[in-house]
C-alpha cells in the first residue's frame, strides 16, 4: 500500500530528521518539489488537450487529481482514481467527458 511519507514532497519536508532524499531536500525549494512531483500529471493533461477532451473536463479530472495528491496518492494513483470515478459513480465527469 503506497504510504505518503515516501514520496510526496510536502511528507517528506517535513522528515527533516531523516537522511532520505537530504541533498535533494536542501537543495529544492518545496514549491519546485511540488512541481517535479506532478510532473506526470501536466504531462497527461497536455495531451489530452491535444486529443480534444473539452476544457471543462480536462480542468475537473487534473483539479481532482491535484487534490488527491495532496491526500498523499502518487500522481499515477490519482489519474487512476478519477477515471475510476469517470466510469462509475461520478454522473457530472461522465457528463462533462460527454460535452463538446
């Protein structure tokens, strides 16, 4: 089971007694952490744009994503959450995917 600690950066700012990822630590500002660390999610957004997913689906499914990183899922575990969520129980994502 993934467990925030390992990998999200605001988790692992905080471990500053810890020597995991020390250097990397000291030298990237939190913010930039945060960035790198959503990396894969920038990258899908963008090529989802380039297929065409409307705007207002597009905005849902990242924001989502974006706030169950915050609850400590890798990005990969959020992407796969939402579309979880996109095939089943979400009727207003299943409604937006279906807007052009």
């Amino acid at each position: 089971m993934y467990h925030p600690y390992n990998q999200n950066p605001y988790f692992q700012h905080q471990q500053t007694s810890q020597n995991v990822n020390q250097y990397y630590r000291e030298t990237k500002s939190l913010p930039d952490q945060w960035v790198d660390y959503i990396q894969p999610l920038v990258t899908r957004a963008l090529s989802e744009v380039e297929e065409g997913i409307n705007l207002t689906h597009l905005f849902q499914e990242f924001i989502l994503s974006g706030v169950l990183v915050g609850q400590g899922f890798t990005p990969e575990q959020a992407i796969e959450q939402v579309e979880t969520w996109e095939k089943g129980e979400s009727k207003l994502l299943q409604a937006s995917k279906a807007m052009k």
